[in-house]
C-alpha cells in the first residue's frame, strides 16, 4: 500500500520516477507490476518458505516422541531481485 502512496505522491509533486528518484519495493506484490511506473521489487520464494515450513512443523510433530530430541535450525532462502522501470533511469 504504501509503495503506491509513495508513487502517487512523488507524481503530484512532479518528481520524476525513476529520473529524480528511484523506488525499490519489497514482497513483489501484484500492484508491482501493474503500476503507472512499474516498481522494481524484491520476490520472496514464497512455495518454497511454506513448504519448507511444514516440512519444520512435521519434524517437530514427529520427534515429540522420539528418543533424540528435534533440533531447530535456520533455513535461510535467497531472495530475487525483480528490476523494473522505477529503478531504471535513462541517464
């Protein structure tokens, strides 16, 4: 919501985007794509973040019992950078 906000206002106040300043978002959310100026964004993978975590929640279920106790650990997944017009100035 916000990006759009910020989109709307640098217009009304005849700043050019990506020329004057240029706008990077985060979530790569449908309005991304579509807006006036399209918003460069950064794309979570998000499949692969809920099926990695149920796979964390079925470790944790399965070991409740078990004689070796569940070990938590960190999964970090690479996000990817989405480039479009609102990061691209002609200069």
């Amino acid at each position: 919501m916000y990006k759009r906000q910020v989109l709307q206002a640098m217009y009304a106040a005849g700043v050019g985007v990506p020329d004057d300043l240029a706008i990077v978002g985060y979530d790569d959310i449908e309005f991304a794509a579509a807006a006036a100026v399209p918003l460069t964004s950064v794309r979570q993978p998000a499949v692969t973040m809920g099926a990695m975590a149920a796979d964390l929640l079925l470790e944790e279920t399965e070991a409740e019992g078990a004689v070796k106790p569940h070990e938590h650990r960190r999964v970090v997944l690479q996000p990817e950078l989405v480039v479009r017009r609102s990061s691209l100035s002609a200069r």
